[in-house]
C-alpha cells in the first residue's frame, strides 16, 4: 500500500463524504473512480489485524478441531430462509412465490449471485465472521458481492453536535487488493456506508466498528494441539516408542557412537520396524527414556485443549462428537444439546445478519427482515412433544377466546409468544327473548285464521 499522511487521508475522505451526501446519499460511483490508498494502522480506519487472519486461516486448513467446530456452525446457520416479519403482531409473510407481499429483497437473498443460494451467501457470511471476525458484503444493484474482509478497512470520520462536541461515524468502505492480486480481483474501490453490509457479530473490545474471530482467544490451544498431534506423529515415526538411551561399561569413540545410532535408526526406526528384537552386544544396555502415553495422561491433556476450542465456538461438544462431549452425556441428550446450540449461539446470528443484510434491502414498511427455521430438522420437536405442546396452546386458546379475547389476536400471541398482542373485544349484548307462548290462559295468544278479533284472556283458577 501506499503511504500517505493525514491531511492527504483527511481530503480524500471529505470529498468521498461530500460527493456521498450531494446527490441523496446516492452520489459515490463504486467503481473505482474514488481511490483511496493507506497504510495499516493509520487514524480513522480499522483493519483486521493480516497476522490474526493469516493464523485463523491456518488454524481452519490444518485442525481438525477447529475445522469441525466451523463445519457446525455453517450447517446449521445455512439452513435458515429469510422472510419478512410484521413488528405489530410478529407474523411472518414473504415465504411463498404467491404472497404479493413478497419484493425483489428477498429474490436477491434467495440468488445473490449467478447459481448461488442463499444457504451459499449464509456460508460464505459466517465463514469470514469466524476466520475474520467480519463480513462484508455489497449490493451492486443487481447482485451481492462478498468482499476479502482482510481487504476492507473501516473508515470514519470526526462529527461534532451543534455545541461541537467530537464522535466518531463510519463514512465509508476501502476495498483495497493486494497489487498481485488486482488483475484478478479488481482495482481498490471505495463503497458508501448504505452500500455495504458489515457484519460483526462479536465485537473487538479494541476497537469501535470491527469485529473478533471466536478463534482469537484460544489460537495458543490451537498451536498446542496441533504440537499434540506432531507429537504422535513423530511418536510413530520413531518406531512408535518413547526414545533410546543405549549405555556401554566401556569408553567409545563418537564414530562408534554414530555407527551405532544410525544402525539401530536404519534397522529399528519408523513404523514398518516397529516391534522388531533389540540385540545389543559388547555390554551394551537399552534404556527407554521419556514417558509413554499412558504415562503423561495423553489422552486427557488433549481432550482438555479441544474442549476449550469448542467452548470458544459455542458448540456443545455432543453436537461435533468430541471426547469431552460425549464423556459428559450420550447421544440421548442430542436434543437438549441441538437446542441450546439453537438458542444460545445460531439465534442471535441469525438475529444479527437479519438486521445487517436489512441495510441494503428493501424491508417493506412496518415490517423487518427475519428468518424461518421451521423446515430444519434439527431443531424440530419431538412428535410425542410436540403433541404435548399442541395440546397445551389449544387449552390456552379455549380460555383466552372464553375470556373475551378476539379469536385472531389469540393465534397471533400464542404464536409469537407475546401476551402484548392480545386484544379483548366487549361481549355483545344477548338477544331479546321471545314473547312468552300462550299456555292455560295466560298471556294473548295469536290470531286465528287471520281475524283481527281479540280474544279475552280467562283467568286461571
């Protein structure tokens, strides 16, 4: 990158803000015409720190851990649909082709990009959300484009209030390829903040706008399980035994020495010599040196760094089968497990790229964009329970309705769990009754045949 210095960064990103705000906010052509070059670390912008994504990518690529934990994360956040969602009474409409409610937002989720899906723009969102701690992705007009988030950074600028008291606000985008990588990739660009969608699901304390990888904390437990898993490897290769101290009564000389090691490497090392006889001659004694297995609690230690891997991810162990899960409970508690994945870790991201992805849709008015996992398997109830609950919801309708409640703000509460949208409706008055018939005297009864002649009413005795 170039080096450039404030006052040059200043300018250009008053012009950007000028030309942004000059024509509605629609102003700043995203083609490149607008370049604007920094150096990382620079004031008024945050990066992602190049080291960090360079050791999340490798931590990704080369732990089995790591990749595992992903894999159930991006499974399980691709399987939502997007539809809208009133904020009156919390129904969901949008979902079918036929609903005249539906707009192109959702279309351009549902195919962001040619042959992609919106399970696809889900996977590639939290996947850079996980490595990077940040996803951007921007709407051309006719399809969304998913940005490097190491080749974004964030640029703000200093407002003051009408008493001239100084904050910081986002201005805009820099899109900035390395120079190898631009034949492929395009020219560094400029983006609008309405043009950009950024998501940063945790937070970096360290900074205003950008976001952490989950893997920040625990890339130290990364390091050392891959050592753990160097570690048997070199175990295996050296003849699958802890290492030889080979002792002589009497003084050799080093070419000795060396004969000797090299012999009982060629003709004992490795894993196809393993378990071979050991015959040493002229006083020589074999010691093993170093601990086995068993010795230094190998499994455990081991089993200690992933389970601190998966309680970065939020994962439940059970879910991706790790040792530490599967000791704590069996698969009979997969439901329990599935759910709190749901509810604790999937919900809130679903929540959050709902409202990140809002900023550069068209929301109709009143309404938010939401998702639906009711078609994923994994977080359906169990048939015998959800009867129970059927069961439970018709009993609250029935008293809700008896008490007074309208009949379509019942559904709608229960539904959405929300007692608020429960509305009463005054009992009508009940219907007059009817004149009494004529019964042993009493009371005027009817005409006969027509005839208008009253007939008077004997009394009863």
């Amino acid at each position: 990158m170039t080096e450039v210095t404030d006052q040059m960064y200043q300018a250009d990103r008053e012009r950007m803000f000028a030309r942004y705000t000059a024509n509605g906010g629609r102003g700043l052509d995203p083609s490149g015409a607008a370049v604007f070059t920094t150096t990382y670390g620079i004031n008024g912008n945050e990066a992602i720190i190049p080291m960090l994504v360079t050791n999340a990518n490798e931590a990704y690529r080369n732990n089995s851990v790591v990749f595992g934990a992903i894999l159930a994360r991006f499974s399980l956040f691709s399987e939502a649909k997007f539809v809208f969602r009133n904020k009156s009474d919390k129904t969901v409409f949008g979902a079918a082709e036929t609903d005249n409610r539906r707009n192109t937002a959702l279309r351009i989720l549902e195919n962001p990009w040619p042959n992609g899906t919106t399970g696809e723009l889900c996977v590639r969102m939290i996947q850079d959300a996980d490595l990077a701690g940040n996803s951007y992705i921007w709407n051309t007009g006719v399809r969304l484009v998913r940005l490097r988030p190491d080749w974004v950074t964030i640029i703000s600028a200093l407002e003051s209030d009408s008493i001239g008291r100084e904050y910081r606000e986002v201005v805009g985008y820099f899109y900035d390829p390395p120079a190898n990588e631009q034949t492929v990739w395009g020219k560094p660009q400029l983006f609008t903040v309405d043009e950009i969608a950024h998501w940063a699901p945790n937070p970096d304390p360290l900074a205003m706008w950008r976001g952490m990888s989950w893997l920040t904390p625990v890339l130290r437990e990364v390091n050392a399980d891959n050592a753990m898993t160097q570690y048997k490897t070199m175990y295996l290769a050296n003849a699958a035994s802890p290492n030889l101290l080979v002792k002589y009564s009497q003084k050799i000389g080093q070419q000795t020495v060396n004969r000797i090691r090299d012999r009982i490497m060629d003709t004992h090392g490795g894993v196809d010599n393993a378990f071979k006889t050991l015959v040493l001659d002229e006083g020589a004694d074999a010691t093993v040196i170093g601990n086995t297995f068993e010795q230094m609690n190998f499994s455990t230690v081991q089993a200690a760094g992933e389970n601190r891997i998966i309680i970065a991810s939020g994962v439940p162990g059970i879910v991706i089968g790790s040792k530490e899960g599967l000791m704590a409970a069996t698969y009979s508690n997969y439901e329990q497990a599935m759910r709190r994945f749901a509810d604790i870790t999937m919900r809130p991201l679903w929540r959050s790229a709902c409202a990140c992805l809002a900023s550069i849709v068209n929301v109709p008015a009143g309404a938010e964009l939401w998702f639906d996992v009711s078609d994923i398997a994994a977080l359906r109830q169990g048939e015998k329970e959800q009867a129970d609950t059927m069961a439970v919801l018709a009993a609250a309708a029935k008293t809700f309705v008896e008490a007074g409640f309208t009949a379509e703000t019942v559904v709608s509460a229960l539904t959405a769990g929300d007692m608020t949208l429960l509305k009463w409706e005054k009992p009508k008055p009940p219907p007059a009754p009817n004149p009494p018939p004529h019964v042993n005297g009493f009371g005027t009864p009817p005409a006969l045949n027509g005839s208008t002649t009253k007939i008077d009413a004997k009394v009863a005795v």
